[in-house]
C-alpha cells in the first residue's frame, strides 16, 4: 500500500480535499488547510449532514478552530486517565541524550492498571463515538444523517501497547527487516542523516524485534477498536445504511534500513 506523504498532514490534507500533495501545496506537517480549499466534513454539514469529530485534529491551524468542520468536537478529556506522549511521560521513555534509546521511540507494554483498556485519548474518542453512534439514531432530529469523523493517534510512535495486544503478536513470524544498505547506495542522502542522528547502530536484532512486535500490537488494538464500532453500528441497526471508509496517514520505518518513525518528505 501507498500512502500520499510520509507525514499525517499531508496526508490527512488529501483524504479531505481528494487532491494529492503536489497539487495543493500541502507538503509538509506545517501546511494546513486554507479557508477557500474544499473539504469533505465542511461539505457534509453543508448538505445536511451531523458531523461528529473525535480525535486528532492535523488539519485546520488552531487558531481558525474547526467550527466550520464538525457540529460537535468530542472532549475526550473527561475519560482520558493516561497519556503516552505527554512532557512528563517523554522524560521517562526516551533515556538519556545522545544513547541509543533517546530517539527510538520505544517503550513497550503499557500498564493499564485494573482498567479494561489503556485509557488513553484513542479509547476515550473510541467509547465516545460508539455511545454517539448507539444514541444518533434516536437525539438527532428528523433521521440526520450523520458523520463520525475518528482520526486516531495510533499507530503512531511511541511504539506502546498494552495487554493484551502487547502479546497478541508471534515475534518468530514477523517478516524479515529491510537492511541498512551498504554505503546508502541509491538511496536519498536524508535516510542517511536520519540514521546517523538516530544513533542505533549498536540496537541488536531481539531489540528491533521487540519494537516491531510493539508495533504490529498497536495496529492490532486499532483493528480491535474498528471491529467495536462496527459492532456499534450494527448494535444500533445502522451498519447496513452506512458507509465506512478507513484511511491510513503515514507509513512507518519501523526497523527497515535501521531507522524508527517518519520524517518529513
């Protein structure tokens, strides 16, 4: 699979314009949409539509707001009783500069208390849009029709999971990694820079497989909160009379050629 940019913007730019990168100016995670560019949620509210947003934003600067996007932005706050990528949080994960663990992103399980899931942003907007999704059919006046716009953080770094996603995945079956090619032959010069500012040529192969297993777990916990909305969806007589799209905003390195997360095209 392709993705239209490395970086979510990017990215998340095209999926709301339906032009690709290259074609509305929107390279970089500093490129975001401009007021007379079209967007699918403004175009949905505009015809009719209920627009629900709960999630990442990624898409308008902050100071315009999303007023014009969505009739209501979901607070996950209230919920959210952990955070991975906080301040506070990033001092005990990254170890200290210049090692090799302070730019792998790398943290592994996560300890979700005697919580059913790791109460994070993800599962507070995740719980949020399925209690909107079982009610919509019933508060929205006149049979709305609605759109439940989830943009989901992971399976963005840090690579952190928790159980029991952390252990779904066989570490003995995971594909082979790209290798470092010899001398950065044939590939750009940036790869290279990243590389060496990344500083894990010393990381060993159970070390790359334990980030990689992470990962694939994280991925696992999206597709598990995916199959719950659809069961939502189902739940509340909805699923055959509604249309579901999944989209993907970035692609990860996740060990090939020795590197760990995205960078900038």
């Amino acid at each position: 699979a392709f993705c239209q940019n490395p970086v979510s913007t990017p990215s998340r730019c095209s999926f709301m314009t339906g032009w690709y990168p290259h074609v509305h100016g929107h390279r970089t995670m500093f490129h975001m949409l401009r007021r007379h560019e079209p967007v699918l949620l403004k175009t949905l509210r505009e015809t009719g539509y209920f627009v629900w947003w709960g999630g990442k934003n990624d898409l308008v600067p902050g100071q315009e707001g999303v007023g014009d996007f969505c009739d209501v932005r979901h607070d996950a706050r209230e919920r959210t009783r952990r955070a991975i990528w906080s301040i506070d949080r990033e001092k005990d994960w990254r170890g200290e500069p210049g090692s090799d663990t302070y730019y792998s992103f790398y943290v592994g399980r996560l300890d979700k208390g005697d919580d059913e899931v790791f109460l994070d942003g993800d599962w507070a907007n995740v719980l949020g849009a399925i209690e909107f999704i079982k009610s919509a059919g019933k508060e929205l006046p006149g049979g709305k029709p609605f759109c439940v716009y989830l943009p989901l953080t992971y399976p963005h770094p840090p690579y952190a999971v928790e159980e029991p996603y952390y252990s779904l995945i066989d570490r003995s079956k995971l594909p082979p990694r790209t290798p470092t090619p010899e001398g950065w032959r044939g590939k750009p010069s940036m790869l290279r820079g990243i590389h060496e500012r990344q500083r894990m040529q010393t990381w060993t192969e159970d070390r790359w497989t334990e980030l990689r297993a992470t990962y694939y777990g994280m991925c696992t916990r999206v597709d598990d909160q995916y199959g719950r909305i659809l069961d939502a969806l189902r739940e509340a007589g909805l699923y055959d009379d509604t249309a579901v799209f999944f989209f993907s905003d970035h692609g990860d390195f996740t060990g090939d050629y020795g590197l760990v997360e995205k960078n900038q095209n």
